[in-house]
C-alpha cells in the first residue's frame, strides 16, 4: 500500500535536484559556471515542455475563432516606443555598496512587508504597503527604504546608492554600425508582434470580431534578478492571445476568458488547492481590469498566468506611430471601431515548473520511499516504457519489436538493466504513466503486463492491443 507524504514538504532544491538527475533542466553553461538566469531544457524537459505548448495551442488555436502566428523576434525600433516599452519598461533598481549586491527597491520594500506582518505587526505592515503603492517614483522608494531602516540581506548594511530606473530590455544592432541609427531590441513579451499583424491576420483569414490573434515564442528581459529556478529568468516561453472585441463586449469576454483559462490547469491535473486568483490593485497604464492566476511554489504564491482587459491602447497606438489606422468596420451595425483586446499571457517556462512541482510525490509503498511524478498523461515526456523481465529466452527481442514499433506513435522508452521493481521506481521518478513487461508467458500466448504509475495495478492485455489501449488512456 502506498502513503502520500503530501506536498508541502517539498523543497526547490528537492526539484532542482530532480530536473538536473533525470534530464529535465540543466544550468546554462554549466561547464563554465553556468550564466545566471539562463537554463537548458534537457531531453525529458523539452518533451515536457513540449506538451505543455501543445496542449496550450489546441485549447487555444482549435477553434473558430482563435488564428495563430509566429512573429520575428526582431521587431522596427518604433513598435517599442509605440508600446510604451522604451519610456516605461523598466524596474526601480537600488545597489548596496558595501556587498555589491543588486536588488529592486520595490521587492526590498514588499520584503519588509512580509517581515512586519510575520511579526503581527500588521497595521504597520498596511501602512508601509499603502505608501509603496502611492509611490511613482525612484526618489519616493528610496525615502521608503530609509525611512523604515531596510537593510541589505547580503550585508545587513544600510550603505544603498540612490533608487534609478533600469530598462529591461535588451539591446542589439542591426546591420555593421553600432551606432544609435541601428538599434533593435530582443522582444521582452511576445504581444506586440500580433498587434502589428491585426489587419493581415484578420484581412487573410477573414475573421470578423470577436476573433483572437494566438503565438508561443521567445521573450527576453534583462531582469536585475533572477530567482526560483525557471520562475524568473532572462529568456524565457510564453504562450499568448490577443481577442479582439467590440468596445461595450469587452467584460464579457474577459470573464470568458479567465474561465477558460483556469479550466485548462484543471483539465491538465493541476492541483486546484494550489492555484488562486488574485486580480491586480494597481493597474497598468494599458489596463481596465487585470487578474493572476497564481501557483502556490515552494517558496510562496507566483504568477503563472495573466488575464487582462488592455481596452483599445495597443491597437491606437500603434495606429499613431505608424500611421496606418487599425480599425475595424462592422457590416452588419455599420460601424466603424478601434476594438479592444482581451489578453491571456501564460508563461510557458513558469508552467513548466508549475507542473513539475505539482506532480512530484513522496510516498511509501511496503516500507520503502516512492519518488512519482505525477504528471497527467499527456503532459508526461514518456508515455509507455517497455521492459523486458529477463534478457534471455527471446524476451529483449520481443520487447524491442514493441519498442520500435510503438515510439513511432507516441515517445517510448526501452529499459532493460537492472530489476524490473528497479525500473518501475525509474520510471515513476520520470513520470511516465505507464509500464509494459514482456515475461515468460509473453512467448506463449502473446500477452503483456500492463503497470499504471499512479494506482500501481497491473492489468494484462494482447500485446498487438498495446498501442491502442495507452493511446486511448494519455488522450491521443
């Protein structure tokens, strides 16, 4: 019989450890020190991760009124002023010059915060919140941080330089020049490229309102610190759709949306005990109504996803930059309308390590630890790992027949060293939902062992059935 040790013993560093063990998520450069910020998706991550994108885009993009693109990463100079990125894409940097140490004045103040309230001295901890939610500038978090004798965690020193604006874009050249005539910037989200595109996705696939613009790539933030694993990272997925409504519609939509969006974490076996929503109380300049939808980690709540209604400011403005009006005329009513965006903006790297949390367990079965992940099916790297019992008698070439014949289908795993209890509890670590032995009684009647991860059962079944019955239970 198995116990669930539960989930709130586990520790970023049990995680960590598991990604590097099993061949989810290596440092960046590790051979050289790795590059802080940076991570690799090893040969189990990026097939999670895959899936994870996969799953999004169906949910996302197989439907009637849902297109997709895949935007350059490289955009002209002016979207990102158009956007606002280049005038307030930035964070509240302050430095302590006895440690060297960087931090954002803001996240030192919410620290303080949460240091006050731990203390039950929660009406100073209010005041100190108000005033860092009144604050607009770097002057008046600085003062913050004098005021309230923040120290440096690194140096418990005081000795900070003044609070400036850091951009958090990255920059490069285009062309031989490096001059200012030349600068492009690597995107820091994934939005502005289906902005831009509104009028050619909606004139080349005849879309009429309501209609949604969806991408997954690449983005890039020069952020000041990087922390918790994948949650903050300088290059980083994300997972992006732009709806496009008419003005009046618009809260409908965004409460569609948030609905949809939190069903796709349930359907994918989220852990809805650990998933909250928390809706914004200082909205962006961009924004009407705004909501997280936030992943309780190991080292406390973080955002995962964001549901916002941005009205009609990326569509005018860019009409102004560019020149080129992005309206929208209705046949129908008549009508002719800037529409407003509905955005759903999930990380895809920060759902991965969602996922990865969630579905690691610690359990004893007959005395001895179990490490399962347990991911839902169509998450999992492995689907079907195939072992045979013995390697003699003709076992390993019936196994491997199997093998090769199933990995065309669906990502197979082949595993013939050591005892097959052995391999089970490999398996379990990786996740991979189901197990197949071939045994002795496989040479005679043809039937294999089916073992399901979580439950542990095994069931036996025709080996010629074997592609059907694990493709009908991983959802393929």
């Amino acid at each position: 019989m198995a116990s669930n040790a539960g989930q709130s013993t586990i520790s970023l560093e049990t995680i960590v450890s598991l990604a590097k063990r099993r061949g989810f998520v290596f440092q960046s450069s590790e051979i050289y020190g790795g590059l802080n910020g940076c991570w690799d998706y090893g040969p189990l991550g990026v097939e999670l991760l895959r899936n994870i994108k996969d799953a999004w885009w169906r949910a996302m993009t197989y439907r009637d009124d849902v297109e997709g693109i895949d935007a350059a990463i490289l955009m002209h100079p002016r979207v990102w002023e158009a956007s606002g990125h280049v005038q307030n894409f930035s964070d509240p940097l302050i430095d302590n010059k006895t440690s060297k140490s960087r931090h954002r004045a803001d996240h030192l103040i919410e620290g303080e915060i949460e240091k006050l309230r731990k203390k039950g001295r929660t009406e100073k901890a209010a005041e100190l919140e108000a005033k860092l939610a009144a604050a607009t500038d770097p002057s008046q978090l600085y003062q913050l941080i004098i005021e309230h004798e923040i120290k440096d965690p690194v140096s418990g020193t005081m000795d900070w330089t003044e609070v400036r604006h850091f951009n958090l874009m990255f920059k490069t050249f285009i062309g031989p020049l490096e001059d200012t005539s030349a600068v492009v910037y690597l995107r820091p989200e994934t939005a502005q490229g289906i902005f831009v595109n509104f009028d050619n996705v909606r004139q080349s696939t005849r879309q009429k309102i309501p209609f949604g613009i969806a991408q997954i790539g690449k983005s890039f933030r020069n952020e000041i610190n990087t922390k918790y694993f994948l949650f903050r990272t300088r290059e980083f997925e994300q997972m992006e759709m732009q709806f496009f409504v008419k003005p009046g519609e618009d809260d409908k939509w965004y409460d569609y949306w948030l609905g949809e969006r939190w069903r796709w974490f349930q359907d994918l076996g989220m852990t809805m005990e650990r998933l909250r929503t928390k809706p914004h109380d200082k909205l962006a300049h961009y924004a009407k109504a705004a909501v997280d939808i936030e992943y309780e980690f190991p080292f406390g709540w973080g955002e995962i996803e964001g549901i916002h209604n941005r009205t009609d400011f990326d569509l005018s403005r860019h009409s102004e930059y560019s020149g080129k009006k992005l309206e929208y005329y209705d046949d129908q009513t008549k009508e002719r309308f800037v529409p407003y965006v509905i955005e759903t903006a999930v990380g895809a790297s920060r759902s991965t390590m969602a996922f990865l949390v969630d579905a690691y367990r610690e359990e004893e079965v007959n005395g001895e630890k179990r490490a399962v992940m347990r991911f839902h099916p169509r998450l999992a790297p492995y689907k079907l790992a195939v072992l045979p019992l013995v390697n003699k008698d003709g076992m390993p070439e019936f196994a491997t027949r199997i093998y090769h014949d199933l990995q065309r289908h669906f990502k197979t795993f082949y595993d013939d060293s050591g005892a097959v209890g052995r391999r089970y509890r490999r398996q379990d670590e990786v996740g991979t939902p189901f197990c197949t032995t071939v045994d002795g009684q496989t040479l005679e009647d043809g039937t294999v062992t089916v073992r399901e991860r979580d439950s542990m059962e095994q069931v036996r079944i025709p080996a010629d059935a074997l592609r059907t019955y694990v493709a009908e239970r991983v959802g393929l």
